[in-house]
C-alpha cells in the first residue's frame, strides 16, 4: 500500500508500520483525554506515574507529546491555583483594610458627633446663662424703672410730714453722719412736703435729678459709705444699676459750694449712660439746664463745664476734680475754675463767682484707664 503523508497528531510517519502504530497511541491518548477532562490535578499526576511506570505503554513519539502535555496541564493548573490563592488572600486583605478602615471611619465620625453634641450642649447651657443674666438685668432695670415712678408719684402726692427727724438710723441700721445734724445754721432746715413721704421710707434720700427729655430723672441718696450705692438700689438690695448718689463729704443743710453727684455709666443708658452725649456741643445746647433738688430746697443748674478726667493716685500732684468740694476763699475758688475751663471740651459761655453754688456730675469714661466724664453746673439763683 504507497502512501506518501502519514501524519498523525502533528507528526510525520515515513512507513505504514509506524503510521498505524501512531494511529494504536493516538487511539489510548484520546480515551485517556476523555477521561482525564473531568479530572483534578491529582488524576493528571497518577496518569503521569502511570506511564513513566511503563503500564501505559506508548509505540510513538506521540507519547511523549502526550506526556509533556499532561505536565504542562499540571504547571498551568499549579500557577492558577496559587494566583487564585494569592488573589484569595489579597482580596481577604483588601476586605479586611476596607472593613478596618470603616471602622475607623465610623470611630471618628463618633468622636466628632460627640464632640458636636459637647459643643451643641455647651453653646446651649451658655445660651440659657446669658439669656438669663440678660433677663435678669432687663428685669432689674423694669423694677428700677417701676420704682422710679412709683417714687415720682410719690413726690407728687403732699400728704403730711409722718416725721423727719434726720437723726434716725438709715437703712443699714447706721446713724447719720455730722452733716446732717440740725446743729449748724442753714439756709433750709424743713423737709420740703413732696419729699416727706419718701424720706420716710428711704432715709438715705437727699433729693432728685432731673434733665429734661433725658432718661435721667432719679431720686439721689446719701450715707457715709460713696461704695455702697455703687451696687445697691433705694431698698437696699444688690442691683447691678446701682443708685445716684451724693458724695459723702457735701452738704445740703450748710450747703458745700459744690455738690458732686455719682452714677454709673450704664450700656443700657440708665442711670448716668447718657451723660455722655454732653461731649457734643449740639446736644448741650439743647440740654442747657440740669434739676437738682435736695430734700430741702428746689435748684436749678446751668451746665458750665464738660470735661474728661480720671481718678489719680493720692500723691500726684494735679488738679482733682472729685477732691474740690468747699472753696476755702476767692483765690482756692477761681483757681478750680480755671483749671475746669481749661479741661473744657468747649465753652459755654458761661462762668462763676466765688459764692455760687456747682452741681457735678460724674461717671465712668472707657476712654482710658480709670476715666471719669464730668458736667459742671453753676446753680441760676431763685428770684425773689
């Protein structure tokens, strides 16, 4: 039989012997294929032992083909196996770092909701302090304002005198100064009628002040302490406000030539907060004259000098305002004067004698440290 192309498996055959010897190996490998194509690595292995052992006998170098492709199945199946371990384990780790990181997400994000709700319920317990320290301030200045009125109805009922002695105890239990006994001479020693109601219930009243179409219209008090109506209303208890005050060195029965009154400088414009538009001279001149009555006489004053100053050291040597309270003769008296004019923001065109009588006014000033602001007022003499 002549047969010139032999080929079987890739493979070329020279004699029709070897051919159909190809033909028996091709026969085996391909049964061994079959069965081998639902097989694991191990069962490529055994068939692997199994022919190098000689039980599986091959005639061709078809065989041999065979044999190295099993092999070549095994690496190929080896190196997938190991990725996939790989990959098995890199994608363990990613879930692992993904769900670490998570964790750690969720754990700051719990910090800072904590520290949030910390900072919420700080800024809220703040809130209700200073709402309520606001209330209670708004609240203080209604019941000043109340008391005010009350006091100003007060004043213009004239029920008769219930008793004015000036030598009873004040409301600290204290009793009056050496100013305010009845031994001196004075021009005015009666307690004018409108005030004899107050005074019974507040001994420590001296008189009222009144600007007009300004918030200052307040009773005055005096004791011997200047510190304690810095922080204490007519009744006697703690007020922030505090309450116009007398110093305790003049006098209003042997009147002092100048009669300083004090009061707080207040945000709100309470109490003495409104002074200091007088730094103005357009307002000055719309808010010339100042009512100061004492307990015993009605007064009207005639705003002179407006001036900044403050509160110095006892041993400097310069002029202080809050210290010229009697003028000891025409040259102690005029040399005050001047050093006021020269102190004055502007000029009033108004000046004084000696033997007129001043009215000072006097508050804080934020200016500078320990600043004061200052009114000076020369009382219009009473026509006869």
């Amino acid at each position: 039989m002549e047969q010139k192309n032999w080929n079987v498996g890739g493979r070329q055959f020279r004699t029709e012997k070897d051919y159909r010897m190809a033909l028996r190996d091709r026969e085996i490998i391909e049964k061994l294929k079959t069965r081998l194509s639902t097989a694991d690595i191990s069962e490529y292995k055994r068939v692997i032992d199994t022919i190098k052992a000689g039980k599986i006998q091959f005639m061709t170098l078809l065989g041999q083909d065979f044999l190295e492709e099993l092999e070549e199945e095994i690496d190929r199946r080896s190196t997938l196996v190991s990725a996939g371990s790989k990959t098995a384990k890199g994608k363990a780790k990613v879930l692992l770092d993904e769900k670490q990181l998570q964790q750690d997400v969720e754990q700051e994000l719990h910090k800072q909701e904590k520290r949030r709700r910390k900072i919420m319920g700080l800024c809220a317990l703040l809130g209700v302090i200073f709402l309520g320290i606001f209330g209670l301030n708004q609240y203080g200045e209604y019941i000043n304002d109340s008391r005010n009125l009350e006091y100003r109805s007060e004043l213009q009922q004239s029920d008769e005198a219930q008793g004015s002695d000036k030598s009873q105890k004040d409301s600290r239990g204290e009793i009056y100064g050496p100013q305010f006994t009845l031994d001196t001479p004075s021009e005015a020693t009666t307690v004018l009628e409108e005030y004899k109601n107050l005074l019974n219930k507040y001994p420590d009243l001296i008189g009222w002040l009144k600007i007009a179409d300004t918030n200052i219209d307040y009773p005055v008090m005096q004791t011997s302490d200047n510190e304690y109506y810095l922080d204490h209303d007519l009744d006697g208890k703690l007020n922030k406000n505090g309450t116009l005050f007398l110093d305790k060195d003049c006098d209003v029965m042997d009147v002092s030539t100048n009669l300083i009154l004090y009061g707080h400088h207040m945000k709100s414009g309470k109490m003495f907060g409104s002074l200091v538009k007088y730094e103005k001279k357009d307002y000055y001149e719309k808010h010339k004259y100042i009512q100061f009555d004492t307990i015993y006489e009605k007064g009207t004053y005639e705003v002179m000098y407006v001036f900044r100053s403050k509160v110095y050291k006892e041993d400097e040597i310069t002029f202080k305002y809050y210290q010229f309270i009697e003028a000891n003769g025409e040259t102690e008296f005029q040399s005050n004067m001047d050093e006021m004019a020269a102190m004055s923001l502007y000029s009033t065109g108004v000046t004084a004698q000696y033997g007129d009588r001043l009215l000072t006014l006097s508050t804080c000033d934020y200016e500078e440290k320990d600043g004061r602001f200052v009114v000076v007022a020369k009382k219009i003499p009473t026509k006869e």
